[in-house]
C-alpha cells in the first residue's frame, strides 16, 4: 500500500484542480514514506533473499528508491544552478544572443581582412551545440573552424578543432600581436571581446543543456523502474496468496 500510494505523486502532480493536500506536501511525504518503505520491506523480508521474484521486487524497490535520492538532490540543486547560468533569460534568448554576437564578430572581421572574416564566419558555422543525449549530458562541444591559409597553419586550409572556441580565439591573438598598430589592433581587439564574451555564454548553455539532459535522463530511469517494480511487487502478492 506504501508504494502504490507512493507512486500516486505522479497522478497528483497533473491534477491541477484537486484540493486533496498541496503538491509540496504530497512531495514531502513521498520523500518521508519512501524512505520508511525500506524499513519495512527489508523487516517484511526478514532478511530472505533468493533468486526468485519476491528478492527481485526487493531489489527493484531498491533502485527506485536510491534514485529517489538523487532525485531529491538533483531538484534541490539543480534549479537553482539553472538560474544562475540563464542570468533571467530563456534559453531561446541566450540563442539568440549568440546569433548577435556572431553578426556583431563578422562585422568587426570585415573590417579587418577577407581571411579573418572567413575565420569568423567558418567559426560561426561550425559551432556545435547540444546533440545526441551522451554529448548533452557530457557538455562535449564537437565546434570546428576551416583555418585560412594565411594564417600559417599549414599548405592549405584546415578543419580544425575548435572546442569553446578556444582555436579561433588564439588565432585572432595571434594575429593581433603581429600587427602593426594602427586600427586594425583595435578592431582585432573588439573581435576578440566579442569571441570571449561568445566563448562564455556557450559554456553556460551547455551547462544549462547538461543539466536538463541530466534531470530528463533521471525520469527516463525512476518511473520506468517504478513501473517495474509495481509489475514485481503484483506478481509478488498473487505468487504468495496462490503458492503459500
């Protein structure tokens, strides 16, 4: 009765309209029984385990409620990291932030040379973000850039790596520090700002990506066990009134 009345929260949750206790209370209580649950089934057990369908619900219960544990963490910290990586903006906004800040780097480039603007641009398009589930929750940046020739990098252009855009930062250093003064070394400096500030508002939205991978991938584990271990826990109570 414990983890049927436990695996109600859900039900509870999306009832917007009932009155029947606050969702916050229902959580707390769901946190409370869910722990005392592992009392009382490992007393209910008396300490008998097997390989048979009784010690698989035993265990199963396990699972689900060790990953209620981080689930509790994870909603008590999570959340408010979120906050602060989106700074009171949604994640479409800090998109588009670094869609403006790509067409504020090309201008800055155009002003410079053909080549360092083809860096900008292949940067631009080549970034990465998101992906499949492992890179979401990893926070891996797969970002490339094709390296003009003109910069020294080799007999060709080059697809390079360019994680956290650290490649296309160094080569506009780079070439900031063999110029000659003049204007150029301003405009080479606001590109650079600019690649920075980009830089640093990509690695918050990964961080936001990972985190919500995380909180996804840890429903994709919880319900499916509970689901399980209700399947368990039934075959466990009919198994015990037919057989014993």
């Amino acid at each position: 009765m414990l983890i049927l009345w436990l695996m109600l929260l859900g039900i509870r949750k999306r009832s917007y309209a009932s009155n029947v206790g606050t969702v916050h209370g229902w959580t707390s209580a769901h946190v409370y029984l869910g722990t005392a649950v592992l009392v009382v089934a490992t007393l209910h057990a008396a300490w008998q385990v097997g390989w048979n369908v009784h010690t698989l619900a035993y265990v199963l219960m396990v699972l689900v409620i060790f990953s209620g544990f981080f689930g509790i963490y994870a909603y008590m910290r999570y959340p408010t990291l979120m906050t602060e990586l989106r700074s009171g903006m949604t994640r479409e906004q800090m998109f588009r932030q670094v869609e403006d800040l790509d067409r504020q780097s090309l201008r800055t480039a155009d002003k410079i040379d053909a080549e360092t603007k083809a860096l900008v641009q292949s940067a631009a398009e080549r970034t990465a973000v998101g992906g499949g589930w492992w890179r979401q929750l990893a926070g891996r940046d797969g970002s490339k850039v094709v390296v003009p020739l003109s910069f020294g990098e080799g007999q060709a252009e080059s697809l390079q790596d360019n994680t956290e855009q650290k490649r296309a930062i160094a080569l506009v250093a780079k070439r900031m520090a063999e110029t000659r003064g003049g204007s150029e070394v301003v405009e080479l400096q606001n590109l650079l700002n600019t690649l920075a500030t980009k830089q640093a508002l990509l690695r918050r939205i990964r961080g936001d990506i990972r985190i919500h991978a995380v909180l996804q991938i840890w429903l994709y584990v919880h319900v499916p066990l509970s689901f399980g271990l209700l399947a368990a826990l039934i075959t466990h109570v009919v198994s015990v009134f037919v057989y014993w």
